[in-house]
C-alpha cells in the first residue's frame, strides 16, 4: 500500500453544529482529512545511475502520459506534446515504472515499443526521449480506447499499488456512443487519472467525467507553449504520493440515509460509493501525500426527542482494511431555537462553495443556449457567492465573462463578446474552491 520511503501519519477533524432542531432530521458535516510527514521524492539532479530497464530496488510507483496525437495537434501542438512528455519522464524518481502511450484512433505504444511498463533510469529517459521525437499527429480521438490501454498497463502483474496516469488532449471523443463511459466503468478504480485539455476544441464536460471518475484533476492549457510545464507539475505531484487506494469508509446508523457526500477542497467534486453492507460504504478518494481535503457529508436520520444523542456517522479513513484514521459525526435535539439555527462556518462555507460552482456552471450553460436571463440571473448569483466567501480567484474569471456593477448583490451585465478560452477557463476551474477555518457569511 505504502512505498518504502515513508508513509504519512493520516488525521481526521469534523467541524458541525450537532444540534437539530425538534423533528430535524438532515446532520451536516465537514470532515477534513489530513497527512503529513511525507519525505521530500522529488527527483534531484544528478539522482541516479545510470542502467538497464530495470533496478535493483523495487519500483513504488508506475506512471502512463497518454499523449493526443489525432490530427487536430498538428503544429505547435504536438511540438510542445513532445517536450511535455519528455518533461514527464524528467521528473521521475528513479526506478519508478513508466510508459508514453499516442492516442489517436487506437493507443500505440511510443516507448517502450512493447506494451509493457520499464523503470526509469537515465538510459530508459535518454531512450523516450528520443522516442518522442518522432510523435506525428493524424487519425481521431477515442479517448476510450486510450485509457483502456493505460488499464491494461497497470493490470501487469506486480504493477506497484501507486498508478497514476496524464491524459492530454485538444479535442472531443469520437467513439461510439456510451464508449467512454463503458471504458470508465472498465477502468475505475484501476488508476488516478489527471487530464489537461488544450486550447478550447474539447469538451469541459468530457473531461471532467473522466478526471472525476479515475479521481484525478482536470486544467485547462490554453497556450501550447505552457505544455511541459504543466505536465511536469503533474508528475512531480504524482511523485509526491505515498498511500494508494485511500477511501473514506462511512458508516450510518439503521434507518438512516446518506443524503450525499462530496469532495468540497481543494475542488468540488463528486465521489464514487461501493457498497459493503446496509450501513456502511467506501468512497474511494485515490492515492495520498503530503496534503489536507474536505468533505461535506448529509446524513438523514430518524428524528429523535428532546435530549436525545446518537452518532449519525462514523468516517475511518482507511488503506484496505488498515483504518489510518477516524471520527465521529454527532446528532443531539433541541428545543432550544439558537442553538439549532446555528451554521457551523465550515458547513456555511463549503455549501456556498458548493452553490458558487453550480452556479458558474448553470450560468455558461444558459449563455450557451442563448438564454441571456437565466444566464445573467446565475452568474450574478456566482458573483455574490464568490464575494461572499472570498474566493477571488474564481471573481477574477467571472469578471472576464460579465460586468460586475455590484458584487454584493450580484448586479451584473453580459458581456457581448467573451473570448472562448476565458469563458472555459471559467468553467474548468468553477469547482476549485478556497479552503478556512474562519467564520464566514451563511448562504442564503
């Protein structure tokens, strides 16, 4: 489960306002969910020696860059495609196991020739980059049939637990219908998938099911030239994990409901459930470093009388069937009216965080649509929320696809012309949200 460098110590806090009023049944609550202590892995110059494909100590990691090399990244795009692989594979750590996969409409294999994962070392670098050299764009985009190749690469026997994947593209899926999300389905569970697209011929919404169901992120790359930088950032985070296949195992009492659970930092972003019996279920959340994230969790539970306590959750973080960590989600009734009125500011936050991202995303489908009405009303209601809860970076975006007369209120006006990239710039990054710990403005 763990490379051999050191695992973080996990912990689990849960911020809520146990008390529901008389006949209340919804228990909200925020459950962050922390590591640290993970050594620095980054790869350093001069890490290494040089060797054959495979070393001495065994590999901890294994890494797949699935390059789109369709006709669409004629140009300076696949230019820069090549320099971003060979950026991958410079950030390396040693040893860890890697391919470079080009997709089009199939998945061919650039280094190694073979459909097979090698260590790297500086000679199996030196060699894909030189295979890289010679990527050339043509043919479709079945993305599908790319993350199936990646599958089936990580499927290798004592593949490490540690699999990530890069997938970058310029434009939209062209399998059959229902072929990308069967390939999900296929696939799920197997790797954590991060996913770029560049320039703005691809589909936000494509993207985004594929990071959210392979429980990676998804960016957009508007200019080529930012390419290898991108890429790199990526596969340094992917060396930085130390604890693969992290779920967050929630159990409920007897005749309660999970109402939802969500990731809500550093992204809003759904989670996928495996049911284990009536009352309790895992939700994967992928693989750990060094770093902290936040959960919102609804629990439905039977209303009690005056006085009465009772656990509504119990959350263990847990690796297998190791728990690394846990904690208690409270409910306690009230006849007291302040005291169950009250909003714990974290809950309050993240819910207009939440709201923010759905409203962004309501706004653009509108404007797209040309119903300029329901996309004025829902990106004024984005503004005032990202007023609200401080998250300025999402205002600055906003403000590159409306005018904002008032951010209080969420006076705004459409722009009459919105450049493509900003308006999916906007879109990409709605679901990123600010994280606190302060009080903030309830949502109302």
């Amino acid at each position: 489960m763990t490379g051999d460098i050191g695992a973080p110590e996990f912990s689990v806090r849960v911020d809520q306002n146990r008390f529901l009023p008389l006949g209340g049944t919804d228990v909200h609550a925020v459950v962050e969910v922390a590591a640290a202590g993970v050594p620095d892995r980054r790869p350093r110059d001069g890490d290494g020696s040089d060797g054959l494909a495979l070393v001495p100590t065994a590999p901890d990691a294994a890494e797949v860059v699935i390059i789109d090399t369709s006709a669409s990244m004629r140009g300076e795009k696949i230019a820069a495609a090549r320099r971003a692989a060979v950026a991958a594979v410079a950030a390396l750590r040693e040893g860890v196991l890697f391919a470079i996969v080009a997709g089009s409409g199939d998945a061919a294999m650039v280094y190694p020739g073979e459909r097979r994962l090698v260590a790297a070392t500086p000679r199996t670098r030196a060699a894909a980059a030189r295979a890289v050299g010679g990527l050339a764009a043509g043919g479709g985009t079945r993305m599908g049939v790319w993350l199936r190749a990646a599958g089936e690469l990580f499927a290798a026997p004592d593949t490490p637990a540690l699999r990530h994947a890069i997938l970058i593209t310029d434009g939209l899926d062209n399998e059959l219908p229902g072929g990308l999300d069967e390939a999900l389905k296929e696939v799920a569970g197997r790797f954590v998938c991060d996913c770029r697209g560049v320039g703005t011929s691809w589909s936000v919404d494509e993207l985004r099911r594929i990071s959210s169901a392979l429980m990676g992120g998804m960016g957009i790359i508007a200019d080529p030239a930012d390419m290898a930088a991108d890429v790199r950032a990526m596969t340094e985070a992917a060396m930085g994990k130390t604890v693969a296949d992290v779920a967050l195992r929630l159990w409920i009492p007897q005749a309660a409901q999970v109402r939802f659970i969500r990731q809500v930092a550093p992204a809003v972003q759904d989670l996928r459930r495996i049911g284990r019996g009536p009352q309790v279920a895992d939700y994967p959340l992928g693989a750990w470093g060094d770093e902290a994230r936040d959960y919102h969790v609804c629990v439905a539970v039977p209303p009690g009388t005056p006085g009465r306590r009772m656990r509504a959750g119990w959350v263990r973080v847990v690796a297998g069937e190791r728990v690394l960590a846990s904690g208690d989600i409270l409910a306690e009734w009230t006849a007291d009216g302040d005291r169950s009125a009250r909003i714990d500011a974290r809950v309050a936050h993240y819910t207009g965080q939440t709201r923010l991202a759905r409203a962004v995303r309501e706004g653009l489908d509108a404007r797209r649509r040309g119903d300029t009405d329901t996309a004025t009303a829902r990106l004024g209601r984005a503004v005032a929320l990202a007023h609200a809860f401080g998250n300025e970076a999402t205002a600055a975006l906003l403000r590159k696809v409306v005018d904002v007369v008032d951010p209080e209120t969420g006076t705004v006006r459409l722009r009459s012309s919105v450049a493509e990239v900003d308006e999916m710039t906007l879109d990409t990054d709605s679901t990123r949200t600010v994280r606190t710990r302060t009080a903030d403005p309830a949502e109302g």
